[in-house]
C-alpha cells in the first residue's frame, strides 16, 4: 500500500506542485508540438524513481511515464471551452487509475509483506497535506471555471492570490480539526467565514457571487473533511 502512495503522491507533485500554468497553456496552444509535453511527462518518470528509491522500479517509471503522457495528448485534443472540466476530471480519473492498475501488476497487493505503520503514515500524511493544499484548489479553480467566467471581477481590489492561500489555510485547518478529532472547530471557522464575509455580500447585492462563494466554501469544506476522514481510516486500517 505505501508504494501506491508514494506513486500518487509523484502524480500530484508532477501534475500540480511542478507544472506552471505557462507549460498548461502551451500544451494546450501546441498540443504535441510542445515541448514542455514531454518534459513534463519525463518529470513524471524521475519523480517515481526518486520516491521509489530503488533503480529496479526503471520499468514501472518508464510505463507510467508514457501511459501519463498519452492521456494528456488525449486530452489536449479533446478538450474544448465547453468540455474543460469535464476533461480535467476524465484525465484525473484516467490517471489515478493507471497508477492502480499498474501498482496491482507489479506488487500483487495482499500478498506482499506490510512495512512499518510509522512509515506509512508518513507518506499518507505528506500525500494528503499535498492534495487539501494545492492539488485541491486547482480542482476547484476547475470545477468553478464556468461560474467564475459569469462574474464581473472588473472593479476587484483583492490582494493577488489572496483567495488562493485562504483557501489553502482553510483547508489546512479542517484537516487538522477532523484528524485530531475536534469536530467543534470546523463549525467555529464556518461562523467566522461566515460573519466575514456576510458585509461583503450584503454590499454587493450580487446572488450570483454569494451563490459562487457559498458553493466554494462548501466545497473547500467537503474536500478538507473527505481528506481527513480518509486518513484516520487508513493510518487505522492499514
């Protein structure tokens, strides 16, 4: 189990921590004549071999490296203005899957020897810090893509990346509350979010923003606590 978490855990750094939105947006202009494709693919192969930590894994690295990046040639001609999120998430989904796939290929999980709990947690609790921050508000920033194109952000005086880094702290701090058992806490920051917020609302008389930041912040929320509830299960469990 702790080599599929170290597999995703090279997925979500190479797609999101060590992919700049430049390489995406060109991608996306040159599809397979971009050379950050293939850059970004080949990140993909050394990350797994420098969490894996061991040369004889150069075939698995290799296939997920060349399985990675087909599915974002797929992608990227199949994608479209209207279609973006639906992609992203399919490509995710393919991703997350080929890892599996392969990890069952190669290892023959329930039959291989369990390492240390200690080890394991540690690299569910790195993967899950890793996902609550930046891998989870690019997927918001995703999923919301099509609401936030509806507002008029014209007259905004937010302080750049500010949403960005609230969100990240949120997140971190519903983690926590969920791991650590205080429940109470959660319903503490959703007041206070709550109370901050409602002037900036009542001013803005704009439904459209408070629906888009109601559905935000609930899904910030939901992403923090689905995170958290799965690592108490599996550093319980496993």
């Amino acid at each position: 189990m702790i080599i599929l978490i170290k597999l995703i855990l090279a997925h979500f750094i190479g797609d999101f921590l060590l992919q700049p939105k430049s390489w995406v947006d060109e991608k996306e202009k040159k599809k397979i004549r971009s050379p950050k494709l293939y850059l970004h693919a080949l990140i993909h192969g050394g990350l797994l071999l420098l969490l894996l930590w061991d040369w004889n894994y150069w075939l698995l690295a290799l296939l997920l490296t060349f399985i990675h990046g087909l599915i974002d040639v797929l992608k990227l001609y199949l994608q479209n203005e209207k279609n973006k999120t639906t992609w992203f998430l399919i490509d995710q989904g393919l991703h997350i899957v080929s890892i599996i796939a392969l990890w069952i290929v190669f290892f023959h999980p329930g039959i291989t020897a369990m390492i240390s709990s200690i080890s394991q947690n540690f690299w569910i609790y790195v993967t899950a810090l890793i996902f609550i921050t930046t891998v989870s508000g690019i997927i918001m920033q995703t999923l919301l893509y099509q609401w936030s194109k509806v507002l008029d952000d014209a007259n905004s005086r937010s302080l750049k990346n500010a949403g960005k880094y609230i969100g990240m702290l949120e997140r971190l701090f519903v983690f926590l509350f969920v791991v650590s058992g205080n429940w109470q806490g959660i319903g503490f920051m959703l007041a206070a979010k709550s109370i901050f917020r409602f002037g900036d609302l009542k001013q803005s008389k704009d439904r459209k923003l408070t629906e888009y930041i109601l559905i935000g912040t609930l899904l910030s929320f939901g992403i923090a606590v689905v995170t958290g509830l799965l690592v108490l299960y599996l550093t319980q469990n496993i």
